[in-house]
C-alpha cells in the first residue's frame, strides 16, 4: 500500500526560488521535467548528491568467503547491484553457469542485464516495480540456491520476503554508501530541499549537525524517507511515491502550482 500523500500547510505555500535535490543530477534525457519546472515557474534546481557508493576490492570481498558461483539464482534490486556484481565476478575470475537465474525488481534492471550477460541463454525474470511482485515465480523455483547483491546496509525488504517464503537467500555486500562532502552548501539555503532515502538525510546531519528547517520545505519519496525526516524533528511537507504524486518531479510540480502560480499563470 503506498504512503498517503502528505499534504503542505497552506502557510508553507510560500515562493520557491531554489530548490535542491540530493542526489547527482540525471542525464540530459531524463533531466526534461526539472527543466520544465525550471522553465515554467522560474525556480533554480540545484542537485548535489549527498552521498556516494564505493565498491568493495576484490580483497575486501574475499573476506566474506561467500561466492557467486555457488548459488543458481541472483536476485538484483538496483543497477548498482548488476554493476558491481558483474565487476567483482570480473575481478575474481567467476563466470557465472549459463543456466543461472536471474531475479530482477523490474523490467529496467532486466533490461540492464544486456550488458553483460546474453538473453538466449540465460533465465531473466523481472516483477513490475519491486521483487515481491514476483513471489508466485520465486515459489515456482525455491529449490534454487538464492544470492542477493546489497550494500553494505542490506535489504531488509528481500530477506524479509524470503523469511516470509521460508526460502534461503545469501546476502552478500559488494559496496557500500559513504557521505559526499556537503561543505560547500553553507548550511543547506534552499526553499525546498528533496530526498529520496535515509541514507541522504543522515548525511546530512552527519555535516550540519545544527540544521534547521525554518520556513525551509522538506519533500520525500517513499514512507523511509519520511520516517527518517520525522525522526530527526523535521516536518514533511511535500511528499512523492504515491499516484497522485510518482515521482519527485511530479510532487513539486504540484506544490509549484500553487507557491510560484503568479509566474505560471504569467508564463501562459
């Protein structure tokens, strides 16, 4: 079930000027909705990634005694997941069985898998949005031996799904997320700041163990994010990751509307 959607206050309905999204800015062909936001209510988008994903060594991993070619199935919820695991095979001279199975959280990652492995003689299986769309496929093939690439915070919603199955699935951190340097930002001055995990927000106060927010609006994606706002005294007044509201991009557009309407209506 998705969060219900967090409405604003209508006193926070103030101008934006700024806005910053903490993470890395998209490509050019996926950048069009925040510059059309930019465009249309005369605002400044501004990304900075606030935090950052180091792979392990190949000595690192060793550690873990724990390789790939023992299991039949990999269960991948990110690019980054696909990325590294492919990288480590690479540096420990692992090629993976052509009969190996692969569990993607959607059609992207499976799709994403074409770089490195070859569709007529592999297994793909990709759910709609996450892995828990395919629970009947997983049952159909719980004989398999299960192996999850993560990070080094895990994935509690996988192993928790397979706990539920009573399937055995193998965790195994193959990178981890470390904080970007934030000082550049003198005390975070933006109208609206944009987060998409936990992670990004600890970061924050890793750095700015002062932060306010004032009349500074917060805006999340996913029930975690907000959880961690709420958690550390702040107020979620935009909130993404529901129908109304897919995305971030979305979400500000619709708190836009209303804050910045004297310059879209000027616009038309």
């Amino acid at each position: 079930m998705s969060a219900p959607a967090v409405p604003a206050q209508e006193e926070t309905y103030k101008r934006v000027h700024n806005i910053l999204i903490s993470q890395a800015a998209p490509p050019p062909t996926q950048r069009q909705p925040y510059e059309e936001l930019e465009k249309r209510y005369g605002v400044r988008i501004d990304f900075v990634p606030f935090v950052q994903v180091e792979g392990l060594t190949e000595k690192e991993y060793r550690k873990n005694r724990i390789y790939p070619y023992d299991y039949t199935a990999i269960v991948f919820t990110s690019r980054t997941a696909v990325d590294h695991f492919f990288r480590l095979c690479a540096e420990l001279r692992i090629k993976m069985s052509e009969e190996t199975r692969y569990f993607c959280a959607n059609e992207g990652i499976a799709n994403y898998l074409q770089k490195f492995i070859n569709f007529r003689k592999r297994r793909v299986f990709n759910g709609e949005r996450s892995i828990a769309d395919m629970r009947s496929y997983i049952q159909r093939h719980k004989s398999e031996r299960f192996f999850l690439p993560c990070s080094d915070q895990g994935n509690p919603e996988v192993t928790q799904l397979f706990a539920e199955m009573k399937i055995p699935i193998q965790e195994a951190v193959m990178y981890r997320t470390v904080n970007t340097d934030l000082s550049h930002l003198k005390d975070i001055k933006y109208d609206i700041i944009a987060f998409f995990s936990a992670l990004e927000i600890k970061s924050m106060f890793d750095q700015f163990p002062d932060f306010k927010q004032e009349d500074r609006r917060i805006c999340v994606f996913g029930k975690v994010a907000q959880k961690a706002v709420e958690e550390s005294g702040l107020t979620v007044n935009i909130f993404a990751g529901t129908p109304e509201a897919p995305s971030i991009a979305v979400a500000l557009e619709n708190y836009l509307k209303i804050s910045n309407k004297d310059i879209a209506n000027a616009a038309r």
